[in-house]
C-alpha cells in the first residue's frame, strides 16, 4: 500500500501494520510518489485528499495514471468527510477508483481492494493468453504459408509427373508401332526370301 498524504501518517501506517499482507510505504511529494511506485510496485494506492488538496491529489493520480506503473490495481481516495454526491462523482471521474472516510477500516479496504487485486490478477491472465493466443495465430499464419508454398511445388511436381506420364504414354505408343513395323517388314523380307528360293 503506497500511502501518499500531505500530514502525519503514523496512525494509518499503524493501523494497517497490526494486519498480516499489508506493507505501507508514506509519501508527500509528487517525484517521491512517483518513484516509489515504480520502485516498489504497490498494489495499492492510497491519496489523502483533505490533506494534499484536490487538485494536488487529482494531479498526482493523473500523474500515476501517465506513469505507466502498471503494478496499481487500484487508487483510493481517503476523505475526511462525505463531500457529496456531486464532488464524489467528480474525484471518481478524475482517476480515483474508490473513495474512503478517514480513518479507513481496514477490513472494508482489504475487502475492497481484494476485488481490484482479483480484476487485476484476471486482466494479467487474459493478456497473458492473448500473447498465447496471438503467438499460436503467428504461428499458425506461418504454418499457412509453408503449407501454401507446399502446395504449390507440390502442384508443380504433379504438373511435371503428368507430363512426363503423357510422354511416356507416347513413347510407349510408338515403340508399339515401330514393333508392329518391324514385325511387317520381317515378315515381307520372309516372304520376299522365299519368293527368291522359289524363282532360284
């Protein structure tokens, strides 16, 4: 839990260190904020709104949001009192994805939290298996293309074959003709030979 506050933070970091999972790292400053997050990979993002502002506190979250920190399943926002329908709509407008009373409970925040942590966890598996899945079409577009470059020299070797079959069929047709021609000459030479005896 990176909590980001513009006063003392002793009571939420105590309040959530009796409880096993949490680890809160506080900050105030803006660069601080956003380095930390890229070097500790929160899960989850806690703005003090009453203490840093609201435009202070919405900046930071865009800031966030801009970043790239891709590790936040979620951005709270911590208020002193209920603003109102109105401004809630505004801060959830603004990139905040819940809003808590402060001090937080920390059972209702690890109950909250826990759902944006499961989306997340949902939103890594399904990007996952669309790499999986965008990796499998490559290679099936791949396995396309060898099998269409198959099948061409395949039809090309079919063509060949085919014509080297007609061109055997009509070897084979003459060399039965020339037999037959030569059989018929070998029987006129016979012939023609006895004729010869006959006038001797």
């Amino acid at each position: 839990l990176l909590y980001v506050c513009g006063r003392e933070s002793d009571g939420v970091v105590k309040l959530f260190s009796g409880h096993q999972g949490w680890q809160v790292t506080p900050c105030d400053i803006l660069a601080d904020t956003l380095s930390t997050a890229r070097a500790g990979n929160p899960d989850i993002v806690a703005v003090d709104i009453e203490s840093l502002g609201v435009d202070r506190a919405v900046s930071m979250v865009s800031s966030l949001r801009g970043a790239g920190v891709n590790s936040i399943a979620a951005v709270f926002g911590l208020l002193d009192l209920d603003p109102g329908a109105k401004q809630r709509c505004e801060l959830l407008g603004s990139g905040f994805d819940d809003l808590f009373k402060i001090p937080p409970s920390v059972t209702e925040f690890k109950l909250r939290a826990g759902k944006y942590l499961d989306n997340r966890e949902l939103e890594q598996r399904f990007a996952w298996k669309s790499d999986k899945l965008d990796n499998a079409m490559a290679l099936l577009k791949r396995f396309k293309t060898e099998l269409g470059k198959t099948r061409k020299a395949f039809s090309r070797e079919k063509s060949l074959l085919h014509n080297s079959l007609k061109q055997i069929n009509m070897m084979t047709r003459e060399r039965d003709r020339l037999r037959a021609e030569v059989q018929d000459l070998g029987d006129r030479f016979q012939k023609n030979t006895r004729g010869i005896e006959q006038i001797l």
